[in-house]
C-alpha cells in the first residue's frame, strides 16, 4: 500500500477595511466593515518532500488586475490540493487557518471539504509542555530549529493597497512558515498522540515515523488490559501492541 500523503500548510491573511471614527474606538460594528479580510497566500509541502508550494492572489493576473483582493483563485487551487492530504498540519491551524479557508470557500460557493485528519502543533504544544510562548517563531528558536522571516505592519498594509512586490515578499514569508513548520513538527511527533497512524496504510514499523528501529520496553497498563509496549528509536515515540504478546506487533496503538 502506498505511504500516508501528510501535508503541511500555512496560510497569510489581509487585514479586514473598516470605518472608525476614532483611533480609541474599542468596538468597530460589523456594518462598518467596508473590505472583508481574505486569504494573500497559501503555502504547502508534501513531508518527506523537499519541494515547498504556493499560490497567491498573484497567480491569476486577470483576477488580480480586476480585484486585487479576490483570492477566489487561491482557494480553488488549494481546496484541491487537500482533497490529496490523508493528513494535514499547521500551527494554530484547527482554530485559525482551517476554519478561515472554509469561510472563504464557503463566501466562494465552492464545495465542502471533505473530513481530513488534522494535527495542530500549537494544541500539542499546549498539552503537553509548559513553553514560555507557543508561537511557532518563539518554539523554533527554543528548540534550535530556526525562525521565521522579520516583517513588518507595514508590508500587510501594502497588500491591502495591490502592491505586487509586498504580495511577493507575503509568499517568502508563507513558504519559511511551511519549512518552520516541518521542523517543529518533526521534533513534536513523538508527543503527537492523534498522529495518524502508518498501520492504517498496511505499513509495520513505528506507527508514526516508520522506522523499523524499535525496542521493547515493558508493558502498558490500561483500565482493564496489559499491552505489550514498544518504544521507536529514531523518533523517541511510544507505542503499544494491540494484542498481548512479546514479539513486535503486526498491529498497534500509539500512546
């Protein structure tokens, strides 16, 4: 069978126009809004892949010299790109990047996703340390993996404005995201217990990273079972067999 296509993703998004009356207003109604925020730019990239993907409002010139803020063509593009994803991961992705391309798929008129499988790094994060900060930047230089691309307010303003070199500035700092982003998802993955699993896929090995290095390590005690448990020795991750026996399992559960 084939391997599971994980996809990871980051999207960059507009500011919303409005009309205030004053720079200390603390409440700008929905009426007020005369620009909806949209999506710039989507980068993405297949893991085990080098090869990191875009597309941006730039990408369809036609569109973009009509309505400069229509990202219509991003949306299309990238809802097709997951309809090829077993599994998809970002960084505040359930709460923000996945809930704000369904919004504007749906503003578009275009079709439901399908259920994927998702993975949040920064849920993982949260659960299952105590970082300082758990902003992707902040988590990538504390665990040595690099940073993201410095940028200013003033970029996104320019956006906003149709200015063709900041919209292509926006998708260097979307695809540093993306490789930000398989970093830290490497280093977190051994924690990850929603991971999806390779024995889905006919695959043996360690149900997340594959390896065949793997030792085992005791036994697991659950409510009311005993689990023979294993641990992989490349990722660090840990796992249990599904059935009660000493040899490594054809079958298991990570835990």
């Amino acid at each position: 069978m084939s391997e599971p296509r994980i996809l990871l993703y980051d999207i960059e998004t507009s500011h919303n126009l409005a009309a205030i009356f004053s720079m200390y207003d603390e409440l700008t109604q929905h009426e007020n809004i005369l620009q909806e925020r949209y999506v710039i730019s989507v980068s993405w990239k297949w893991l085990d892949s080098p090869k990191v993907h875009s597309v941006s409002v730039l990408d369809d010139p036609k569109l973009f010299k009509k309505d400069p803020n229509n990202d219509l063509h991003v949306l299309k593009t990238f809802c097709k790109v997951l309809l090829e994803a077993d599994c998809i991961v970002g960084h505040n992705s359930d709460s923000f990047d996945l809930r704000m391309l369904e919004g504007r798929a749906l503003y578009h008129g275009l079709s439901p996703l399908p259920p994927i499988t998702s993975i949040d790094t920064l849920k993982v994060a949260k659960k299952r340390f105590r970082f300082n900060c758990n902003r992707l930047d902040y988590i990538g230089q504390f665990l040595g993996l690099g940073k993201k691309i410095k940028t200013s307010n003033e970029l996104w303003l320019r956006v906003l404005r149709g200015d063709r070199a900041a919209i292509k500035a926006m998708v260097a700092y979307n695809k540093q995201d993306v490789l930000l982003l398989e970093k830290v998802f490497l280093k977190l993955r051994p924690y990850m217990e929603n991971h999806l699993s390779r024995g889905l896929f006919g695959k043996t090995g360690c149900p997340r990273c594959g390896s065949h290095s793997v030792q085992s390590r005791g036994t697991h005690k659950a409510v009311t079972r005993t689990y023979q448990r294993f641990q992989c020795q490349k990722c660090g991750g840990w796992f249990r067999s599904l059935r009660n026996e000493s040899s490594y399992p054809q079958e298991f559960r990570i835990i």
